[in-house]
C-alpha cells in the first residue's frame, strides 16, 4: 500500500481503530482550521448559508475566520498565498 507514492503500513483497520479512540489526525494550525471548518459546518446547518455576517457578535471568531479564508483565497487566486490551498477550497 502506498500514500503519497510513499510505502505505508497505515490500514483502512488501523485507521478505524485509532479513530474509535479519539485519536487527532491534525495538529497546530491545521487543527484549528478544522475546528473553524466545523463552526462553520454547524453555521450553514442552523442558517441554510456560509455568509457569516460582520456583524454576528453571537460568533466575532467564526467572523473573522471566514473573512480570512476570503482574503487568502483571492490571494491564492492572484498567486499570492502561500497559506490557501487548493484542498482546502
């Protein structure tokens, strides 16, 4: 089996062992843009919409979280970002 074109003894089991255990598969920053990833899964679940408005003091982080994805997919978009990733669109 291979990831990434790599060799790996990583199994579809031992992902679903490690995940019956809580295990976290992303840490530092990808873990914290999961967790705003999943805020805004819940938004758009209560709301029927991601368009977080600026105004939303019930939620200034999810706020200004969607406001910088924004921001970097244009720079992305105009070749600027290092931080925006294709995945992540």
């Amino acid at each position: 089996r291979k990831l990434n074109g790599k060799p790996t003894r990583m199994t579809e089991e031992r992902v679903c062992l490690l995940n019956k255990l809580g295990f976290v598969w992303f840490v530092g920053n990808d873990a914290k843009w999961f967790t705003m990833f999943k805020e805004l899964k819940n938004y758009k679940e209560k709301h029927g919409h991601c368009s977080v408005p600026a105004g939303c003091s019930s939620n200034k982080r999810l706020v200004n979280w969607v406001s910088r994805q924004r921001r970097q997919y244009w720079e992305m978009k105009e070749g600027k970002s290092l931080i925006m990733t294709a995945e992540r669109v």
